[in-house]
C-alpha cells in the first residue's frame, strides 16, 4: 500500500526491506517499471510549471543519461532548462521515478551488489540486452530493474523476488482492455521469480490495495480474474460479448478534423436510420491523446452484436469517406476489432 509513505525511486521501506533480504541470501531481484527515463516530467516547486511537449497533449519525460527532456509520442527533444520557464525560479524539480532514477536509487542504497537497467534506452547498442543476460545468469546477487523488455519469455532462475513498482496505470484507465492487458502484463512479470528450485515472492506496490480486480488477481490468478472480467464485459455489451470498430481520423486543423468527423457520423446515422440494423454508432470523440504530432485525432465507434452487419456498415462509412473531398485532406483508418482505443 503506498498511500502515505515516503518513497525512494518509487520504492517504499518493506520493499526495500524485502530487497535487502533476498540479496542478503544471495539471490537476484527484478524490480519492474513501466516508464523509461529519469523521472515522468519536471516541475517547478515555486509556480507548478510543467514541462508539457508543445506538439502533444503530454509531458516531457525527463532523461538523465543523457540528460535531456524528451517527448516519448512524437520523439520531440529539448535541452533541461536551467530555470523554470514560466517563473524564473531555480527550483526545479523530477517529478515521479523512471526506470534512471530506479537504478540511481538502487545502487547508492545496495552499493555492493551491481544493478543492471533493462529499457529502450539502455539497450540501444548492438548486443547490450545479451550481454547482461548472460552476466545475469552467472547467478551473482544483482539488482534488475527493467520495463516490459524484461516481462516476456527470458528465463531468470536466480531471480526470487519481483517487485512491481507500480501497478496502477492499467487499473483505471478508459480503454476497456487495459485491464486486460495489464493483468497479463503483471503475471507474465511475476512469472520471471522462482521458476527453478527457489520459491519466488512477488510484491506489487499500489495506491489501491483495495481495488477488487487486483485482489482477485493476487489472491487467486488468473482464471477467476478472467472470469470475473468477461462477466463485466457481457453485462456492459463489450467485445467478445459484441463487435466493434473503430474509425481514427486526424488532421494538423483540429475544425478539419471536427467537421469531417461529425460529417462521417451523420452520414452514418441518417443511413442506418433507413435500414433494419442493429449497428450503434458512439461518437465522435476527442482520441484519448487528442494533440499528437500537432494533428488532432478523433474517433467515431461502431457496436454491432451482429459481425456481418458492422461490415456492412464499416462498408457505407469507408464508401462516404472516399467520395467526400475534405477526407482527402485527413488521414483516416476503420479498424475492425481494435486492440486499443488509444
Ligand atoms: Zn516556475
Ligand atoms: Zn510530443
């Protein structure tokens, strides 16, 4: 339970303790976190300044090694001011932890064992990623600390303790399948400890150790979480439940973008009206990051119970926008059983 007490790199004491003691016993520890980078933005403490990306609706991740601030949706970079932008002051501060601040935490707390940093970043380098593998599987005590590159498929059988930084982002977040995916995510983690002769702990830090998707996941696995989440979708008339598609339309002009989106589900609308179909349309909406890359991105949703009649629907949506002048100008996409809403 992380409310309420102090962190270091995102860590909190009876993780640190737990740490301690695996390394203690000569064991090796995983420490996941999903964000790469020193620290999720900067911030200045005197006036609240954030370090927004001014081509996205995003903030700069800040980066240490090297240091710079970076835009991870459209790749912009900035150099780190040295005072705040809006204010003047020189009290600016990371803000949150990145996989950089993890390692930097780790090795001044734990200077006797090495730690190793797994992300995008640190495995740039041709080879760099086998290269610490294999030192890993020597079976030294060491420190892991690592994004999703560490959660799929590499066997770890030193490794007795994981510890997820933080298992927060997917539980609320407005795409239906996030849930999903981060429950995969942190069973597929959490399968990296104790898969030799050494039993393995995993510990999940959290805002929301009251959350019931995520105790029904740590208390009982995967299959009743599943469950649990396919009785959830059937009730709210979601996938695989009913059929969907999504069309993602984008323009640099956001009343371009408006007007052909509004268009295209009018259009829809007054032709389902004529037929005997039983195909919703929901929308248009602002894309969950509506700025990105300067170009605004909206959505248009079709739900359908029935597959062949949301491809006859898909068809009258993809027939108007080819015959409409103004979406020559937008770029646009109709997917048929999204795996994001992003
Ligand atoms: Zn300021
Ligand atoms: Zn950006």
């Amino acid at each position: 339970d992380l409310r309420g007490r102090p962190r270091q790199g995102g860590l909190i004491p009876p993780v640190l303790e737990a740490i301690r003691g695996t390394l203690d016993a000569g064991h090796q520890v995983l420490v996941f976190i999903n964000r790469r980078g020193f620290a999720p933005t900067l911030a200045c403490h005197a006036c609240g300044w954030l370090a927004d990306c001014d081509h996205c609706d995003a903030r700069m991740t800040l980066h240490r090694q090297p240091p710079v601030l970076a835009c991870h949706h459209c790749d912009k970079r900035r150099p780190i001011p040295d005072a705040c932008p809006a204010c003047g002051s020189g009290d600016l501060r990371p803000l949150g932890s990145g996989t950089e601040r993890t390692e930097e935490t780790l090795a001044a707390l734990f200077p006797q064992v090495p730690v190793h940093r797994i992300d995008r970043d640190s495995t740039r380098r041709r080879n760099a990623f086998e290269a610490i593998l294999t030192e890993v599987k020597r079976g030294e005590p060491c420190l892991l600390v690592g994004t999703q590159m560490l959660a799929k498929g590499h066997h770890l059988p030193h490794v007795t303790l994981v510890v997820v930084v933080n298992a927060d982002a997917g539980l609320y977040a407005s795409d239906f399948r996030a849930l999903e995916h981060s429950a995969q995510l942190l069973i597929q983690v959490a399968g990296r400890a104790g898969r030799s002769s050494h039993p393995g702990r995993v510990l999940v830090q959290t805002l929301h150790d009251d959350d019931p998707h995520l105790r029904l996941l740590a208390e009982t696995g995967y299959d009743a979480f599943a469950e649990q989440l396919l009785a959830e979708r059937r009730a709210a008339g979601l996938p695989p439940f009913r059929f969907l598609a999504l069309l993602r339309l984008e323009s640099p002009r956001e009343e371009a973008a408006n007007t052909l989106a509004s268009g295209a589900s009018a259009a829809l609308r007054q032709w389902l009206a004529t037929r005997e179909l039983n195909v919703d349309c929901l929308g248009p909406v602002p894309a969950p990051m509506e700025r990105r890359q300067n170009r605004y991105h909206l959505q248009l949703m079709l739900a359908s119970d029935k597959r062949s009649q949301l491809h006859e629907a898909c068809a009258q949506l993809t027939a108007w926008l080819e015959a409409t002048p103004e979406a020559r100008k937008a770029r646009w996409s109709l997917d048929i059983d999204p795996q994001t809403l992003s």
